[in-house]
C-alpha cells in the first residue's frame, strides 16, 4: 500500500466515522410538557387575616336558629390561598397566632412563624418558634408541630422544652403527642434534668 493510498484510506475511515456520530446523535426524546413545572397562583392573598370558626351547641335545621360558642380565632398578617388547587391549602408565610377556646371559654394560644392548614386532610403544620400555651399555664415550645384537627392530636418529631407550672416540671426531649388541652402527654424520647413529684 502506497502513501497516497494509506491517507485515502485515512481519510475516508475519518470522514465515515464523523458521518456515524453525527447521525447518531439524533433527539428521540419525548417530550411530554412535565419537564417544566407549572406556575401555581394562589386564588386569593389576603393581608391582616383574620378569621373566627364558630360551632353551635345542636344541629340546626335550615329555618332554626340557636347559640354558638367561639371554638378559635386565627390571626396572621399574610394568608395565601390556594383552595383552587387538586389538593387545597391556605399557607400563612409570615406567621400567624391560634386562640383556642375550651367549652369553658379558657383560652389557649399557639404562635408559629409559618403555617399550613391543609384542607383536605384536616392537618395544620406549624413551623418556625412553635409554642401552645394552654389556660392552665402549660407551655410547650418546639420547631415544627403538626395538628391533627379530626382527631384533636397533636404531635411533633423535633426537639421541645415542656414546662408544667402545676407541680413544677421542665421536661426536654425530641418527639411527643399529646391532645389539644395537653391533659394526655406521650413524651417519645426526653433527656436532661427533670424534676417530678
């Protein structure tokens, strides 16, 4: 084979190989419309929210009238709404504040930095400097806590400091459940000093 022919040869066996990766690299992808995700807009914004759930003390008819007791005022200075999507919720981005009132009319309150009320689930997730102080002096302070609205269930998996000024007690731990008066208590894991009568 002579010089002339090698560099043909060469040149060729370039010029096909350049011609299989070019053709190779061909888009087969599909494109389905998911690779973005879709913007999502709340159905509303609304600033110094403030909204009161009522329930009344019996069933009512559609032409009866009764008496109803305040069960918990929500106060927040931002709530975005977004009860228009597959799966609603209301968000309050720049924290909101819970008054709970017992069938006495005792008042207790939960602070948080965020939230989330999902509706279709019937769970509010608490996140951001939580604390529940109860009318009875309890006082329970953690990061995140989720509240079981169906079930009057309470819990959290994050660290907390419980403080019991009826006889006395600071308990700290990670993860506890408890109901919404804090007369049930579950303390999943507590570590620290701990005084108990």
């Amino acid at each position: 084979m002579t010089q002339s022919s090698r560099y043909n040869f060469y040149g060729i066996a370039m010029v096909l190989t350049m011609a299989i990766l070019f053709l190779s690299c061909k888009d087969n992808y599909k494109r389905s419309g998911a690779e973005k995700l879709p913007l999502v807009y709340p159905m509303f914004i609304a600033e110094n929210f403030d909204m009161t759930y009522t329930m009344t003390r019996e069933q009512l008819n559609s032409e009866d009238s009764a008496s109803s007791r305040v069960i918990a005022v929500l106060n927040s200075p931002l709530n975005h709404n977004f009860e228009n999507l597959t799966f609603p919720y209301q968000k309050f981005p720049e924290g909101l504040v819970i008054d709970f009132f017992n069938e006495n009319g005792d008042k207790s309150i939960i602070k948080a930095d965020f939230g989330i009320i999902y509706a279709a689930t019937n769970v509010i997730d608490l996140q951001g400097n939580v604390v529940i102080e109860s009318h009875d002096g309890k006082k329970l302070e953690t990061s995140q806590l989720y509240w079981d609205q169906d079930h009057d269930w309470i819990f959290t998996q994050e660290k907390f400091k419980f403080t019991n000024p009826e006889d006395g007690t600071v308990m700290d731990g990670e993860g506890m459940d408890f109901n919404k008066d804090i007369s049930v208590l579950n303390a999943h894991r507590t570590f620290g000093l701990m005084t108990i009568k």
